[in-house]
C-alpha cells in the first residue's frame, strides 16, 4: 500500500477515533463554560456508560433493539449520575476557591473508579464487550468498516443535536445566558441551578453515547478505561478552546488524526506522546486554543 493510500486509510480511522474525543470533549467544554470548572470525572462517566451498555447487551444481545435500548440506557445513566454528582459534590463548593473544586473532581473520578473496582459484579478484570459484527465495506482502494461509520454518523447525529439544543430552544439560551454571567441570569428569572444541572447532564449524556462508541470500536472495558479518554478529550477541549463547543468539535477530530498518523507512519507507541505535545505546544503558543477568545480581566 503506498503512501497516499495509507494517509486516506488513517485519516479515516482518526475521524472515527476522533468523534469519539469530540462527544466526550463537549462535557469538559460545556461544564467549563458554564461554571469554570474542569470535570475530571468526566472520563469515567463515560466508563459508568460502558459498562452500563454492556450489561443491556448482555442481556438483549447486539440486535438493532438491543444497540437502541444500550444507547438510551447509558445516556440516561450517566445523565442521572452527572446530576447527582453536581448536587453533592460541585453545587456545595461553587462559591469557593477553584482549587477546591478541582481536588472534589479528582477525588469523584477516583470514587467512581474504586467503586466499579469493588462491586461484586463488575470487579477490576477487563470484560470482552458485545459487538456487532465487523463488516469492511472498499471505497476505492480505502476500507471502511461498518462500525467506523456507525461512531461517525451517530457522532455527527449527536453533535448537530447539541447544536440545535444550544442555540435554538429556551434552555440553550440559558446556559449561554449564565455562561456569559451567572449572577445577572439569576436576576433575570434563570434558574441557575436547574440551568448548571441541564449542562451537566447533557455533557453526560455524550459521554454516555461515547462510551457506547468506544467500547464498540475498542472493545474490552475495565473500570479504568475511562483515565486516557478523558485526559485526550480534555486535551482536545483545550486545543479547541475551552469553552467553545465548535472547538470541542474541532480538537477532538485534530488529535484523532493526529493519534492515528502518528499510528501509521511512526509507532502506536508515539500516539500518546504526540497528544501531550500538542497540549504543551497549544499551551505555548495559544493558551486560548483555536476559538477560544483572550479574556481582559479589569483591574
């Protein structure tokens, strides 16, 4: 295979990889935006998801009903998980220092992880997760599998959905209302914290579906997978702009193809280097990320 046929071939497996980065990426972006935190239990919401689509398929198998009903299940789980872990865990600490609330997502992300870890029926062994079966479909001299398209077009699906959700309905406006300043949304009859509760479970909703997707394409869970997605979808949010959910988008397709013609052309064992670099390089060279925007602060 030359050259050019190996680039398309990898640029198609980093758009796979990378609509997964971008769903689990639009939960940090959204919930930064909003209350200037970064979730670092993110990543392992989205594991919550997995294995949640994982005991659904199970039981019903990887029939057309059972995807549907592994699909709705995760995103409804990790969307009542990520509601709850705002009420108990961040809502308390909103007014106090940043750092707190950083330590508080660390320690949920360890709690969520060490929970899974103990519990008689998941344990800390990897699982084989039911997949549908892989079909290669040849366009040109270029192969695409069926799952490749199923996590594209259910990526992109989800993405135009979350647009719409955003910018054209009476609780998207609201979240960009207490974005731009919370205390005066409050002022205006916004429910603030009905609005930060809808941003976290939206952005849980995602990482639910891409956990789904990642499991499919990747397909052994434990309850530690959610460590490195989380960490390149955070990367992916700030090489986007942190912030900015067309960003969001952006950066998680960047580092998918970066990872996979890193993959390709070097070592699958530059991959994560490659991903850490581009966050030092972006950090350097545009803290802002691509459509972040320099925040004047007044003195």
């Amino acid at each position: 295979m030359n050259t050019g046929l190996v680039f398309l071939q990898q640029l198609i497996n980093g758009l796979s990889l990378g609509s997964i980065y971008a769903l689990i990426a639009l939960g940090y972006t959204m919930v930064y935006g909003i209350v200037k935190l970064i979730n670092f239990a993110h990543g392992d919401v989205m594991m919550i998801g997995a294995y949640t689509g994982y005991f659904i398929l199970l039981a019903l198998g990887t029939t057309v009903p059972g995807m549907t009903l592994a699909f709705l299940g995760a995103m409804a789980v990790c969307g009542f998980l990520s509601i709850a872990i705002e009420r108990f865990a961040y809502r308390p600490l909103r007014n106090a220092p940043r750092l707190n609330s950083l330590i508080t997502a660390i320690a949920v992300e360890l709690i969520l992880q060490n929970a899974m870890r103990v519990l008689p029926f998941v344990g800390p062994d990897p699982r084989q997760f039911p997949t549908i079966k892989i079909e290669n479909f040849t366009i040109g001299a270029v192969s695409v599998s069926n799952i490749q398209l199923i996590v594209i077009v259910f990526s992109a699906v989800l993405m135009i959905l979350l647009n719409y959700i955003v910018n054209y309905t009476k609780t998207g406006k609201s979240m960009q209302a207490v974005s731009f300043d919370l205390q005066a949304s409050s002022l205006m009859g916004i429910s603030v914290n009905r609005t930060i509760a809808f941003t976290f479970a939206l952005g849980s909703i995602l990482a639910g579906a891409g956990g789904i997707l990642y499991a499919t394409a990747y397909p052994q869970i434990d309850p530690l997978m959610g460590y490195m997605p989380g960490l390149k979808a955070f990367i992916a949010a700030v090489l986007g702009g942190i912030g900015s959910i067309p960003g969001a988008m952006l950066g998680g397709i960047i580092l998918g193809i970066a990872e996979t013609l890193t993959k390709g052309f070097l070592s699958s064992q530059f991959a994560d280097a490659i991903s850490f670099s581009i966050l030092i390089i972006i950090l350097l060279v545009k803290p802002t990320g691509i459509f972040g925007e320099k925040i004047r602060v007044k003195v």
